[in-house]
C-alpha cells in the first residue's frame, strides 16, 4: 500500500500501487507526470474545471498550434507592411534626376565641358546657365557654373597680372597699378598684386616727395613722402624721407612760407595729373582730405587748363567741410 494526496480534492489516501486510479491529463504537456486522484469523482470535477478554465477549450497542443500560426500571422503582416511601403516609394513621382530632361539641357552640358576643357570659360560658362535655366538648382550645371567662374577669375587674374608687368617694364607705372587693380578684383587677397602695387606707389611718391621739396612745397612733399611710407614701411628710405620733410615742412611753417611753394603752370617737368590723381584717392581712402584738398590744389594750380582738375579739387573741398561737420 502507498499513501497519496489527490490532486485534486488534496485528500490523503491509500492504494495498493496496482489498484491506483490514474489519469492521464491531455491538458497538461507530456513533460509532466500524471496526476493521481482518489476517486473517478474528482477527476471528472478537475477535467470540467480545466475545460471550463482554458481558453475556448484548447488542448496544449492546440493552443500551441494556435501560437504559432499567430506568430506566422504577425510576420506575414510585418511583410506585407514593408513590402506596401516599399511599393509606395517605387510610387512617388519620380526625382529631377529620374525625370526625363529636356535633350537641350544635354547638348548645354555636353558642349559647356567641352568648352571648359577648350579653356574657353565665357562661352562654356553661358551654356552651362543655359542648361541651369533648363533644369533649375541642378546639381551638375551649379557645379559646373561654380567651377568655370572659378578658372575664368584665375584665368582673367594672370591676364592683368601679366599686362602689368609688362606696363611696368615700359616705365608706365600708373598703367602698371591700374591692371594689378583688376587682377585683384578677381583675387582680393592675392599678396603679389597688392605688393606690386605698394612698391609702384612708393617709388612715385617718393620722387614726387623729392620733386616738391625741391620747389619748396614743403606741404606736399611731406604728404608724399607720408604715402610712400604707408605703401611701403621696410623701404631702407621710407622712413628717413618721412622724417626729413616733416622738418622742413615745420621749418616752413615757423617763417610763414607758402605751402604751394613756387608752384608755376609753366613749368616743362610737370607732375602728370594721373599722379596726382592717384595720391588723392589713396589720401582720401584714409580719410586724409585735409591732404587731399591740399594736392588737388597742387594739381589744379599746376594744370588750370587739364580737364577736371578744377572739379576734382572742388569736390575734394566738398569732402573736406562733409568731414568736418560730421566730427
């Protein structure tokens, strides 16, 4: 005989092990031992109460058939998700590179890179905003535009650079400053075009510093030689020429003598008018019209009958009383 406890009402009982009363549970999985109960009584009760507690009366087996095709349900609408979103992409209108262009833009773009690499940047750089207004914000017709423009400032910089220097070996100096001028329109920053231009300038005014001092026109041989010194700081004779004609522009002024010196309009070694012309420019980039006026009077007394020189000092004066009321 053994003793047990039934499963169901937990009553201890006795069996002989061969007249047990046992009971397969099909609810339960095959891993578990079957349960014992002491009478047929509760076990009929505990198969009610399983049936009547698993959902819609499932077996294990059933239940874990229904599990999985749930789990192949999900997956399936997971796929048929993706595919759907997938398809409404491939959908969309299609992008401007996938549109059909317009074969003009093509035949733009084909001959604005042949011109590009013909280095005839003007023309290639027309057909290039051509194909541009064909297709608008085009990635390859900005980027060709952005690259033509590009070789045709680096292209039109080394022509003035050139000319320059050409000018400058052929004694046209102030020719020389206005193509270096242009190159740096095309390369502001570019440190060669901007030191030829201080080095041209210093040497004019350094001559035209010593041409007035030696007619007495301390004044302006003082601001000359000033404008020489700013062009150009490390010229072994900048800075003692800046200092000589402070002296004697002080000098002039302790005895009372003329700032125009024995400037005369008949004289033949002449100033040329674009000298002066330039050193005004220069003085009022500085805010300097105070020595601008006193040039521009300079250049009209010299040259009375030389176009423009009276209006130029005149608007020089102009600027002088602006600068003054705006102190």
């Amino acid at each position: 005989m053994f003793t047990y406890e039934c499963y169901w009402c937990k009553t201890t009982f006795s069996s002989h092990a061969l007249d047990m009363d046992r009971v397969n549970d099909e609810n339960t999985s095959p891993l578990f031992f079957e349960r014992r109960f002491c009478s047929q009584k509760c076990r009929s009760e505990y198969r009610s109460s399983q049936s009547s507690n698993s959902p819609a009366g499932l077996s294990f087996k059933q239940s874990f058939s229904a599990s999985i095709s749930l789990i192949v349900c999900i997956v399936f609408t997971i796929a048929l998700i993706t595919n759907k979103g997938s398809n409404t992409t491939s959908s969309n209108p299609p992008t401007q590179q996938q549109k059909a262009v317009d074969p003009a833009y093509d035949e733009y773009m084909a001959l604005g890179y042949r011109l590009t690499d013909e280095q005839n940047y003007e023309q290639a750089l027309m057909n290039f905003e051509k194909a541009l207004a064909i297709v608008p914000n085009d990635p390859y017709a900005t980027k060709a535009i952005a690259n033509v423009r590009g070789f045709l400032a680096e292209k039109k910089y080394s022509e003035y650079m050139s000319i320059g220097y050409d000018l400058f070996e052929k004694k046209d100096k102030l020719g020389a400053i206005s193509n270096f001028n242009k190159a740096l329109e095309f390369k502001p920053r570019d440190s060669k075009a901007s030191e030829a231009i201080g080095n041209i300038r210093h040497d004019l005014y350094t001559q035209l510093g010593k041409k007035l001092s030696g007619e007495s026109d301390y004044k302006s041989s003082f601001i000359a030689f000033d404008m020489a010194f700013k062009n150009k700081p490390n010229a072994p004779d900048a800075k003692q020429n800046l200092r000589d004609s402070s002296k004697y522009f002080a000098s002039s002024l302790v005895k009372g003598e003329s700032n125009l010196g024995g400037v005369s309009s008949n004289s033949k070694d002449k100033v040329p008018v674009a000298l002066y012309n330039d050193l005004i420019s220069q003085l009022e980039q500085n805010q300097s019209f105070e020595h601008s006026l006193t040039i521009s009077a300079r250049a009209f007394q010299e040259n009375p009958d030389v176009k423009n020189t009276k209006s130029t000092f005149q608007e020089t004066a102009r600027k002088l009383a602006v600068s003054y009321i705006r102190r």
